[in-house]
C-alpha cells in the first residue's frame, strides 16, 4: 500500500548489485485494489514474477475478499489483472487463489480463470483453525482430492487441444529438480530468508509475525537470534519422524514449519492434513508427466 516504500526498496537494492556482484529478483503480490498503469509499467521492469490475488468465480471472490464496505472486489481487479498479465505476455506472474470449505469444487474457479485467459495458475487449500466456518474438514478430503484429479485430467485435455495452461502444484521436473539441499530442507524460512514488519522485526517467515517466540530481532538492532535461527536450519525432511516412510519426502522437503507449527505446536511436527494434499498432488503431476509422454 505504500508504494513509495517499494520503489526506495528496488533502488537500494540496485544500488548494490555492482558493489556485491549480486542481482536481485523480486516478487510483488498484490490483490489488485490499487493497481493501476504506473504500477504495472514499474513491475513490468523490476519485478521477476507478480502474484495476484484472485479466488476464482466472482461469487467466491467476492465472499472473502471485501472491501472496507464490505463488497467484493472481482468486477475491479479483473480488468487490472487481464491487463497485467497481456502486458508481461503471458509469463512472469501467477493468479494466487485460495479455497476453503466454501468451495471444495475448487476446480471450477480454477477453470474460470483459466476461460478468462490467465496461463500462469495457483490455487492453495485454506490452513485455518478448526472452529472457523470456512476451515477444511475431514470429510472435505476426498472430495478435494478428486477435484485433482479432474483438474489434472482436464489439464492434459487442454493442452491436447493447443490451449492448456500451468498449474503451480502439478510442475515437476522428473530429470533434473531442485538440488538435494533443497529437497531436504524446502523453504529456507528463519535461515535463509526472514520477513520484516514494518516496525523492523524479523521473523522465520511471513507466517509468523506477531508471535514473540519467533521474533528474531530487529533491523535496526543488528542483531539475529541465531538459536531460532538454528532451530529452523535443523528442521528439515529427517528431522520428522512422520517423513522418514514417505514416498514424497524429498519432493515436499517436510512440509511447511508455519502450517507444522500452527497445527502440532513445533515446527519438526506435520501438517498432516497438508500431506494428503500433497501426496495427492504429486500422484496428479506425474499423471501429467505421462499423458506428456504420449503426446
């Protein structure tokens, strides 16, 4: 929302790629209120890849994201995004969605944004407390795990057709991949990278912020808590039990810590629920894999 801030950030940034030989990629996510053409002919130069915030059909959109007034934003950013996205060619962003409870036929809004143009597609299950009215239930399960189904059969569909698009869940690279340290140990979150508030406290990731015993410090202290910054290096796929007989370890690196953290109170826990959806994933990737096979 403070867009002055952003651009200072880039500059700064700049300002040390030659000093350091370093070159800097950022990502920008924004749910589209505010975007406008200043902004998208800046993010077209600065930034690698844009996310933008779109939960699929209007009539879901507009059930979460709303405005002070309380109405749904879909018939504004809509446009926007189109816009964006046209303008990048088609590459350099991804349309973010989440689903929930309200909607386990998530396949639909990802099909509609598919009809509406967008190539580049993500859709993440919702990680919520039990006792809110749009978390995931049990009896949610397999009926989210045949929408991936559908979702990746539909997919190899399109792409016969000469109109298919990217999911983000369903890239899998089967030759190559990520290299072993980061099938191990996944996001890099509290060790390799932190988020910072804009009061300047660092925390493990974004995920995080607000809870005092994962604050790591302040930037303008200078100082890191390096046993919570050991804590997160040592979390990884063999420091979890659960993992150790999981035939997708070293694709999902042991799940996310946060999601570990809320739902088992440690970040070496599982998010069991998360693991299902994954597995599930996976099994619809390689799916893919094959069917590209025999194309």
């Amino acid at each position: 929302m403070n867009w002055d801030v952003v651009k200072q950030l880039v500059a700064y940034a700049r300002g040390l790629e030659k000093t350091h030989d370093k070159h800097f990629r950022f990502t920008l996510t924004t749910n589209g209120v505010l975007l406008d053409d200043e902004i998208i002919e800046y993010a077209n130069k600065e930034f690698y890849n844009v996310v933008l915030s779109l939960d699929g059909r209007k009539e879901i959109h507009d059930k979460r994201r709303v405005d002070y007034s309380g109405g749904g934003s879909y018939d504004l950013i809509v446009p926007k995004f189109k816009k964006l996205a046209e303008s990048r060619g088609q590459k350099g962003y991804y349309m973010r969605g989440t689903f929930t409870h309200d909607n386990t036929d998530f396949t639909k809004d990802i099909f509609h944004m598919a009809d509406l143009g967008f190539t580049q597609l993500s859709m993440e299950p919702v990680v919520s407390p039990e006792d809110t009215p749009y978390a995931l239930t049990d009896d949610d399960l397999p009926i989210l795990k045949e929408q991936y189904e559908i979702l990746a059969k539909e997919m190899i569909r399109r792409e016969k057709e000469g109109h298919g698009f990217t999911f983000y869940h369903y890239m899998l690279d089967l030759s190559h991949g990520p290299c072993i340290y980061k099938r191990i140990a996944g996001c890099g979150s509290g060790s390799e990278y932190f988020a910072v508030t804009p009061t300047g406290d660092i925390y493990p990731c974004h995920q995080f912020v607000g809870d005092d015993k994962y604050k790591m410090g302040n930037v303008f202290d200078g100082a890191i808590d390096e046993d919570i910054r050991s804590a997160f290096r040592n979390s990884n796929v063999y420091s979890k039990a659960e993992c150790d007989d999981c035939w997708a370890k070293l694709y999902c690196s042991g799940g996310c810590a946060a999601n570990a953290y809320h739902a088992e109170g440690d970040i070496n826990g599982v998010y069991k629920y998360g693991c299902e959806l994954f597995k599930k994933r996976i099994e619809c990737a390689i799916m893919i894999k094959a069917a590209e096979a025999d194309l």
